[in-house]
C-alpha cells in the first residue's frame, strides 16, 4: 500500500574479512542495517519491514563451506532471535539482506539471501513487469534446476538464471549473461528497461558486488576502502587494528559518516573482494547468453 | 523428518447448506478437523500441523462472490485467530483444510484452499516424484496464468491445470484432463503412478469433490447423507431440524461415528452437492487433454 | 531501535454505526490506517509495524454480544489474512490498533485490543518506567482478574485495573480510578508524570474514547462529526448517504483531509458515542481508587 | 483441544561435553528430540508442536558466558532456520525443548528455555491449578524480579522462584525452597497435589537436573553414562572416541535404543554433569522458603 508513485526498495550488506560476531556490523553501526530497516534515508521507502536474511560462511568449516541461512517474514528490527544469534555466532563471511517487497508474497522463500550449494545471492531492485516476463524466464532456467526455484521474486529467478549461465566457472560472465537475457526478454515484451540491480554473490571464499540498471540510474552501492587503508585516516579508532587490511563491508547505505570509508561504486560496474591494495571496480555490461 | 517410508497426508472439510458459524463445524464435532489436525486416526500420519486455511463465500455477496480465505502456517489447533473468525463467521460455503506437507515448503502460500477468481480448491494426496513433473506441469499451464502461481505445491499447479482446461464450463472435464495430463507425463518421465488424489472445487455454488488415484488406492474421502435423511435417522438431534434439506458435508475423515451419516465415495468417482434426494456419485476417468 | 530521544507511538481507530464492511474504514481512506501503519505522520515515529489487532462485534450475534479478536505480530500492511477477513466482514462496532512497541516483547498477546467478556479496550501511550510500578500496579488488580493478564503490556494492566474499578457499572468512573492509581504510584516510586494515554473502550453498545496526559500534552485524537453534519458539508459524497446519522469514527490520527470532518479532542477529556445531534465531550480527572 | 482427561507435556534435551555441533544431538540420533516433537512415545502426547526453543553457551565465550536463546512459535519438525543453525553452531553446553502447552499461550515468550543473565532454565510438567496459585506465586518473586517475567507460564515463575530463592549460590537448595513454596501455596489453595516437575537449569558449566512431583508420579527424565563407560560398552561406535569422558546428555526421552546408555533419573532426585566416574543422584526435598 505504497503512495502512489513510490518505488519500495530493499537494503543489503555483506562483509568479507577477519571473524566478526554478526552483531558488531549488524547492529552496533550508528547508522546500522538494522537501523535502515526502520529509518533507510537513501531507499526510496523508509522501511523494510518485509522480512530479512542472513547468510553466513563458517569459521570453522561447519556446513562443508556451504553457508547457514536464517530468514524471517517478520521485521529485522525487532526479532530477537536474529539478535541473540547475531551475538553469538561469528564469521568470516556474512550477507544481510532487509526487505521491501516490490510485490510478490512475504513469506520465508522470498526473503535473501537466497542459497544454491554454497553460493549465497542476495539482491535490491526489480525486474519491471516480472509477470510479463516471468515464464519466459523461468523456462530459461535449466530444467535440472527449476525445481529449486521455491518462491515468485525476480530475484530467485535472476539467481537461478546466474547459475544456469555459468555461475560456478565465471561469477561476472554468468551475471552478465543473465542481465543480458532480461534486456532481452524486455525488449521483447513491450518492456523497455527491465533490469534494475545491485547484487551480491559469494562462493565462501570472495564476494561480487554488481551494480547495474537499463536506465543507467541504479539503487546506491558502497565498498569500504580496505581495512588499512581506513586505520591510516581515522588512528583514533581502537577496533581497526583487530581486523586484517582485506576486511571489507559492501553496502547499499554507508553504516555511518567516517571520513575515507565508503566509496561510491559507479553505475554499471562491479567489485570483488577481498581483493589487493588497488581496489578496481570493473564494467558490467550485459551479454547475451 | 517423518519415519522411514511414512507418508504424509492433509485432511479437509466442505461444507454446503444453511449459512452456518463456521465452528459449528470445524470445532464442535467429537472428531473436528481442529482435531483431526492432531488426532487423524485415517491419515498415514497422526499429525497435520504444517499450516492450514479456510475459504468461505459470504451469505450476504460481501465480496461479490469471491471467497475470502484465511491461511497459516501454524498448526490449526493453537491458533487462536482461526477460532475467534469461526465463533463469529457465517457462510453457507466454506472449505477447510489442514496441511501436513509432502516436502515444499511451510508457507502461506502453499497452504489451502487455493483460490483463484471465484474458485477455491484443496487437495490431499500428492504427484509422485514432483519435482521430475514440474517443469512440463507448469509449463502446460496457461501462460497468462502462470504468474498467479505463488507457491510451490504440486496442488497449486493442479489447480491451475484446471482452470487452464476449462474450469469455468465444465468442473469435471477440467479436473479429467488435468488427472490426464498428469498421467501421460508420469509415463513420459518414469513415474507410473504419478497421481493420488482427493479434490474439492466450488465456485460458490456448488461443490465438486473428487476421488482418484493411479494405483486405485486412494486417500479417503466421504460425503455426509442429506440432512433430511439424516433427520430420518437421527430424530433425537435438534440441530437438524435447523438446517436445509440439501445441507452437506464433505470429508477426509468422518466428522463423528453417528449410524448412517457417512457414505464413503468410491474410487475413481465425484460428487456433487447440492444435488436432489438421490446422491449419485459419478465415475471420474482422466482424460487426455 | 529507535534513535536516542525518538518516542515510538501506536495508532487506533474506533467505529461505531451502520454496518460496514471493515476495509471501507480500515483499507479505503485517503490516509487508513493500514497506510497509517506505514506512513504515520503524526506520531513520534513513522512506522508502526510491531503487531496490529482487531476486535468487532457481529451484526447478527454471533458471539451472544463478545467480540471476536484478531491479533497478529506481523504489520498491518502486508497482512494478507486481514486484508480477507476486512473484505468480508461487515460491523456495526469494531476497533483497529497498529502497534508500535514501547519495550514490551512483540507478541500476540501484547497487541491490542484486549478483551474480557464483552468489553474491548486499546490504548495509545505508555507508562513511564512501567517496570518500576508494574508490581504495584498488578497487585492492585482484583486476584480473581490477576490470571487473565496473558501479556506484559502497561496497556493490558490498565484496562483490567479499569475493570477491577467497575468498569461494568462506570466506565468513565473506572478508567479515571485506574488514572488515579498510576498518578499516585507514580508519585510513590519517583515518576512524576507517569501516565500517557488516549484510551477506546467498549462493551458492544457504545464506545467512550478518552485522552489524558500527567503533563497534558498528549497524544492526538480525533472523532468525527455526526454522519448528518458531514452530508451537509458534502453532499457531493454519496457513501455518506447509506450511513446512519449517529455513525462515527475516532482515531488517533484523521482518515483524510476532508473539511469539517475531524474534531481534536481536547486534553483530559472524554467522549461517548453513539450521541446526539449535540457532541459534548466531558471532562476527564483522575479519581483516588 | 486434547481429548478429555489427555493431559499434555513437553520433552526436553540438556548436552554438556565437548564441543559439539547441536543438529548432531538434536536431528541425527534414531529418536531425536525434533522426531520426538512428532512422534513421542514416552508423552502424554504424541506431538509436541506448540512451540520450541534452543538456548547454547558459546565455546568462545561470545556473549561473555551469556548464552544465546532462540524460540519459536511454530513446530520445531519444520523450522527450517532452527535445522541451519544446528548445522553450523558448536557448542559444549546446550539445552532443547519441545512444547506441548498445559493450557498458557502459544508465544515466544511461553517457551523453553528461559533465561536470566548466565542462567538458563526449562521445564516439563505443570503446576496444577495454576491460576488459583499464580497470583501469590508471583508476589513470592523478588519483586526486583518482576518485571523480567515476561510471559504465562508456570515454568518462568518457578524459574524466578529459584533465582529469587537464591539460585546463584545453591541452585538445589534454590530449588527445593521454590518446590516447597508451590507445595504449601497449594494446601492453602486446595490444591493437594500442585508440582509436577522435570526441570534443567544451568549456568554455562555444569547442568543440574531434578525429577520431582507432589504424587511421585513425575515424567520421565534419563541420563546418560559417561562417555567412557558407553566406549567400554560400544566399542564399534566410532564417534564415542571423539567425545570427552564427561560428555553427557541430560533427556526426557532416550534419543536411541543403545544398550548401556540410558539411565533412568528416580523420582525425587537430582543429577550434576560433568561429574566423576561414580555418577550418584541425590535425593530431593522440597523445603520450606
């Protein structure tokens, strides 16, 4: 029941480093994701009360490098689980995702992250008309995998899509084959810009952060400056001398105001962490799968 | 995490006739659906506490003769939702249903009845190795239709295969060439006895319910004598004299053990209520689409 | 979560006149507050997705005059359950309250309205330092009510302290003793101004709405004029003509922007309705039980 | 809505030992506590679906000897983020419970295991008549206590009985004088019989179990050998050698049908773990606070 006009949006982050407690990024942030589920400036909603996810790779091997996911319909902002478990479990890679539905069901199957063997893929946007293009593009995943296929969003399907197109060979090629397969299928229903995304997938060991949209104005996307980095400009705080020079948090919304942090990422191009002392974003641009 | 080799079954409950409180029904009886969700004597499992759901048609066309329906995942015999709308809700037409899941998930969306339109639909029983029929199921289904599927129940797909192959003229044609699809699929990929079924359909008038399954052994299913006829037997019961000549239930299980209530329908057969003094029970046979 | 300082808020409505199908008030207006659950503007916070609950008496009844409840931890305004039963359920006198948690756990039990017999009671304000006086206070509720208390609400404590105070012969009697008692006990444990309230009460027949601050500067409420003054002032709006002259409305925050509908409650103050042509409210005080 | 004269009960699981990960001992063994939330045979009931809870002290001291609790509303059979926590959290010390509720709301807040700083607390049995006792049951509770009670339950009262009655120093003691409030409060009340009790509490290093009832008919309550004397007996058990010698569950139910494993706690009586090779239960004697 949006006002007229209003585009509801999501908010995620995933962060890559030394074993953090959760909760140390999740909610201590003075601007943290908690938070923007209740008071998102930069979304086009304030709230995204629509159910949350998290993700998270284990330390310490549990789960064969297949990573645990908890993910709940009701809002991230006062469910207690989330925080007792955000207390206690540690990781050295996580994804948190908070929820504005753009529409299809809130339930369980429709929150992010969304899972495939130990990939990990969460997403903010929409695919414009999805249920013009829903079947086509379900019919593109391969047969072997539609039955995984357990909610309605775009998002699971473009997930789908990714590992169908070479997800496990290629990271950026099989997005860009899926984003290519959407502009697509737009074109040819009447649907002129389709696609609009940042994303995020993880294998356990690195994180792709995308950022693209047909339109070329795409939902806001940051990466911190590494770890040493940060420690250079801001000596005064304390914690950054606990984590190691490749710890890196990808946001749609910075977590606070520290001079030097969050760096914009541009449209149509993506990182990948952890990754050297030059961080290079990379172009996207669609292929045609 | 059901025993090895057990399966798991729903149980459901139609009822036709004199606008009544719906716990009349779902609560009053020795052997209630509320109940049965725990206490199914008949189903291969004790337990249904996977989600439930009612539909009811409004006697007074709130809703312009589209059913309401009320889902949750939770089991029915805690929810105290369910019993406060039952206390104070009239229908002449509700359909109940409480679900024990045959592996998709536990979400409202894939709780019954399904509606679709004017049409509400519920299901116990299963399509064999599913996720081996999935693909081509969905895709047999009208494609303006497909983006109305939610969830992911092989259930959800029969329905719609039925609106698909003409719900709206001609029930029992629809629900033959759905059972005929899923038959020849079930050849085609290895699966031959794909189907097990008991189905209920209304448009708000009627009530459509079906008895099938491949190997002729299908759930149970049972249909309540005329109220007058029951009258007959049963005069020490005031209530009867309360209802309608034509009111009906429709059942997994029977409600109670009273003499001369419940007639159990055969295999391979449909009935439908209202109909006049003689109920007869009529043969089903798939047909091919 | 809120940021330091932010006071969170709940908003209610009240209805009491023709029979009306519960989302033509709840879901409709320009401003409902379903949207009111999202996009709040009066309140100390925008969002009030902590639960959400209704009660209504039946038209026909059903209930022998107790009003069914409906309570759900999810928000409003992606509750598809409320959004059927608002279809479909038509009231002569219901009440709606989202909530937005002033530290008590979100739960079932912790939204309102609340119920005990025939009486429906929801309440928008808080306690100051409930958990100092909340012993105190739960002592002085009459030992037979004491097991009834299902929740840990402030809101829930006072409304069974209204009923050990006679809400049954008095209610403008019994809430001002219940007033009372928090203003004393305030004082007693060092909280000076403890008690922040607009209050609904109802037994099926009448509602009498209250607002009342220990530092008069409460929170907002509203009833609307009688439905035969607001057809005077428009009678280009046809709805209005199909409802009764004694049909209104009160809420925490006004439906619309329509000219001449809404009237600000004034502080420690008190209406009844249904009323007369003649809308006084009344002065409310605080009485020692 | 149990059949007449049914009455229901929980089950529940205490694991203290070598770090372990918890779906180990909550989802693999034959009869797990998650099958016994299905299929108990040793209950009263079969299903145990009326809530769930798991709390856990984390081997890396996150949480600063703070254990994490995690409860849900819904079955544990199907809790899919309960299955992927298991998974992928290690613990040395962690309770489990499966709730079949004696009457109190399904909530959150009405399940097992409570806590109370490092303390952790659950239960099986009920105090009978509880509604006549609660009042003054509660008013025994330190009243700096009592605003932590959050729910309805006897079990979180009992619990805040012990810690009141000083269970940080003498946790049998502590809970002998809490037995002994219930029994006397029940005589003045008219209730010959109130207790009925399984009850672990824990403070992060050791795990203390009572089995007590006022009619010395408690439910049941086993221990299992020390690890060392399972090895003697199980030699082809490889997974016994990677387990410490005081590694011990605590059940309602044995998990398994193992020779050797499973001792059976008298009534009246109390166990320590970790403990030493002689493993002697004490009795236990309600006393008078």
């Amino acid at each position: 029941m949006p006002r007229k006009g209003m585009v509801r949006m999501c908010r995620w982050l995933a962060y890559s480093g030394s074993p953090m407690l959760l909760d140390a990024v999740l909610y201590r942030p003075e601007h943290s994701l908690i938070n923007q589920s209740l008071y998102a400036r930069m979304g086009a909603e304030a709230t995204n009360g629509d159910g949350f996810g998290i993700g998270w790779y284990s330390a310490d091997r549990a789960g064969n490098g297949t990573p645990a996911i908890f993910r709940d319909v009701a809002p991230a902002w006062n469910n207690r689980n989330l925080r007792e478990l955000a207390a206690h479990v540690r990781s050295p890679l996580f994804f948190a995702h908070v929820r504005a539905s753009t529409g299809s069901a809130v339930q369980q199957t429709n929150c992010h992250p969304f899972r495939h063997g130990r990939w990990l893929w969460m997403h903010n946007g929409a695919i414009a008309d999805f249920q013009r293009l829903q079947r086509d593009l379900c019919m593109a995943v391969d047969p072997a995998l539609f039955p995984f296929i357990e909610g309605s969003t775009d998002s699971e399907v473009m997930f789908y899509l990714a590992v169908t197109y070479g997800l496990d060979q290629d990271v950026p090629g099989a997005v860009a084959r899926m984003a290519g397969l959407v502009e697509r299928l737009g074109k040819e229903h009447g649907v002129p810009e389709p696609l609009q995304m940042t994303v995020a997938v993880s294998d356990g060991e690195r994180v792709w952060a995308f950022r693209y949209s047909s339109q070329g104005a795409s939902r806001t996307l940051f990466y911190s400056s590494r770890a040493d980095t940060v420690r250079h400009l801001h000596p005064e705080i304390d914690y950054l001398r606990e984590i190691s020079d490749e710890t890196r948090i990808v946001v749609s919304e910075p977590l606070g105001d520290l001079h030097g942090v969050w760096n914009e990422l541009p449209e149509a191009s993506y990182v990948v962490v952890p990754s050297g002392p030059e961080t290079d974003y990379l172009p996207f641009v669609p292929e045609l799968p």
